[in-house]
C-alpha cells in the first residue's frame, strides 16, 4: 500500500521509553525549499541510535525536543526538486543517504539537503541499500578519516557482525589490511567470509590472546571492551570508538593516540565510492530481517534483543 501524496506516515516519539511509546502520526508532505528535494522514502534502517533516542539515553535529545521523528538514514527516489539544486538529480532517481537521527527518514516522504545525499548502489535492492548510510559512512570515516588505517596495516573491529561491524571488516580487507575482529562464536563463518582474518569469541576468549601491537583499534562496543584494548595497540597506533567517550591518561600511558569521539558526518563523495564498490560485487550489505513501517516497534524489539548479523531495515509498504 502506497501512502497517498497528500499525507505520509513517520514514526515519532512524544515520550521516552519502551517500544510502546513508537507511533506511526499521519503528517503533511513536506515541499521542498532552496537545495532541498522531496522523496518518496523506500526503505529506512534502524539503528542503535534509534533505541537510545527512545530511551531518552541521548543528551544531544532532551525531553524539551519531544516529540521527535526517527530515522536518520534512507533510501528514496526524487518525487520534487527545489529551487538551487545542481543537476546531478532528475524526478524518479533513486539515491541514498543520511542526515540527523531525528530528520525523520522513518516515513513516506522526506524532505532532505541535496548535498547530504547520491545516488544509490544499482546492483542492489532498496532495503539492502539503506542498510548502507549511517553504518557504512561510521565504518569508512571510522577506519579511515579517523584510525588512518592504510595498506599493510593491521586492525581490531570490536563487534564485527553487526550493523557497522561488518561493512568495516569488508572496508578494511578492501584496503588491504589484515583484519581482527570480536563477535560471537556463531558468527565465526559470518565474518570470516568477509575476510576477517581472525575472528575473536568475545564470550569466552579473550582479544589479548589474539591481538598485539595492532595499528588500529575500531571499539563499536566500549565499556571493558574499550578498557582492554589500550594494550594490544602498538605505541603510536589509534583507538578510534564510536560510542563517545575516551581515555587520554591510559591513551597517553599506553603510547596510543585517540581520535576524538565522533559522529558519522554525511559525505556524498564517501557514499559515491561506497556505491560504486557495492556495484562492482566488492561489498557484501547484510540484512537480517525486514519490517514493515508498521512494525517499527517489532523492529526495535528485535535490534535490542541482539544477534542481528549486518542490519535490520524498515520497507515501506
Ligand atoms: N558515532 C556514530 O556516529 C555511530 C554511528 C553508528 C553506530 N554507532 C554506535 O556504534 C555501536 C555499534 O553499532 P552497530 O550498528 O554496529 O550495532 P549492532 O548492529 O547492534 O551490532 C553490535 C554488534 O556487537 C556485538 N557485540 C555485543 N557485545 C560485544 C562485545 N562485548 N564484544 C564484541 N562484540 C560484541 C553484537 O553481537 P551479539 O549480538 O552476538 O552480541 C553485534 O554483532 C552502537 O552503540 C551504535 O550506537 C555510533
């Protein structure tokens, strides 16, 4: 079922808490202004980030700022163009991107900034395209504008199967670097055939066994997790975390540099050249399991239970 023009459904939260508080609101279709253009959404992933806005676990997202609209990556095609957009984009292209998590992308139509969004992948579908932005674009700028991981060098991928795990494990291998990773033990083969090179049971091995003098650590996990890994990184190596928070004293203790907490920032260009390996078979996107944007409170259920090799992905109907 297509959502008539006239309205288009979001997912948005005037509480914080369980996924109960989620509701599908009715709102209008936004028009597009100067640089902007409006899309007809066709799939929006769900991301951790979505949990904790949810839970209210985001500073960055008080309550003052209820309600907000979720959804923060998309896959769409261009229904209208605003004024001042260059002529990379015509009616009816399918393009991707990422914008803020409360840009409201969990919807049937979307107003975004030209310049935060490309065109898609064309070898693959819209859900598995959307799987890309947010996780992709934290893996790349994670590895590589951050960790300045380069050919020959080794890396350690805390969480390896998941959402951003598994586009780092292939973004790295891609770059020719030998690649370590944490996961679950049943996801052994998951990530091996992403060309990790060890693959590391973070329930009952430890990475010190594995790991040493490692040029680079990407923690997606922190807590003990990030507390353990100033020692397998070689003096002069880079911790690079995407869950915030560092520790300059045991950094500087252990000869490491870290890279300050960041936030995946939008990058068309990054996006052109994630695009075009996904085209030409390089890249392998996972997703685990599709919803309906109806089922947006399943969706979170599921995300916050675990085990979700790659990603999940909201399919408009
Ligand atoms: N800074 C940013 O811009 C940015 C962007 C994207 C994501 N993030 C953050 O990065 C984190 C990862 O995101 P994601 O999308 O990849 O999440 P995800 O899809 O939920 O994947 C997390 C993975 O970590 C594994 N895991 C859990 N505990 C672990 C441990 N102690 N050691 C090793 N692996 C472990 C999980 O495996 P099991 O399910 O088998 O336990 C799962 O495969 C999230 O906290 C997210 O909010 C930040």
């Amino acid at each position: 079922m297509t959502q008539s023009r006239e309205s288009s459904r979001s997912v948005r939260i005037r509480n914080f808490g369980a996924p109960a508080v989620l509701s599908i609101e009715n709102v209008a279709v936004p028009s597009p202004g100067d640089g902007e253009i409006l899309l007809r959404v066709l799939a929006a992933s769900v991301n951790p980030v979505d949990l904790k806005l949810r839970m209210g676990a985001i500073p960055f997202f008080p309550s003052e700022g209820l309600p907000y609209s979720l959804g923060g990556d998309f896959v769409g095609v261009v229904e209208e163009i605003g004024t001042g957009v260059d002529s990379r984009f015509s009616l009816g292209d399918r393009v991707y991107g990422l914008t803020t998590p409360v840009s409201g992308a969990q919807s049937d139509y979307l107003v975004v900034d030209a310049a935060q969004v490309t065109h898609a992948p064309k070898a693959i579908d819209a859900a598995r395209a959307a799987a890309l932005p947010v996780a992709a674009i934290t893996a790349w700028q994670g590895l590589f504008d951050h960790g300045d991981l380069q050919a020959g060098q080794s890396v350690l991928v805390h969480g390896g199967a998941g959402g951003v795990g598994h586009l780092a494990i292939q973004f790295a291998k891609q770059a020719g670097a030998t690649v370590l990773t944490t996961c679950s033990a049943d996801d052994f083969d998951f990530v091996r055939a992403l060309g990790a090179d060890v693959a590391i049971d973070y329930k009952n091995q430890r990475f010190e066994d594995f790991a040493e003098d490692v040029d680079v650590v990407l923690c997606l996990i922190g807590g003990d997790t990030q507390d353990r890994s100033w020692d397998v990184i070689r003096q002069g190596g880079i911790f690079v975390s995407t869950i915030g928070g560092s520790d300059p004293g045991r950094a500087a203790a252990a000869k490491v540099r870290t890279a300050p907490p960041f936030m995946a920032q939008p990058n068309s260009g990054q996006l052109d050249q994630i695009a075009a390996l996904v085209d030409a078979g390089k890249i392998n996107v996972v997703v685990s399991e599709t919803y309906p944007l109806h089922k947006i409170a399943e969706a979170h259920d599921r995300l916050e239970k675990g085990r979700v090799r790659g990603k999940i992905v909201l399919v408009m109907e």
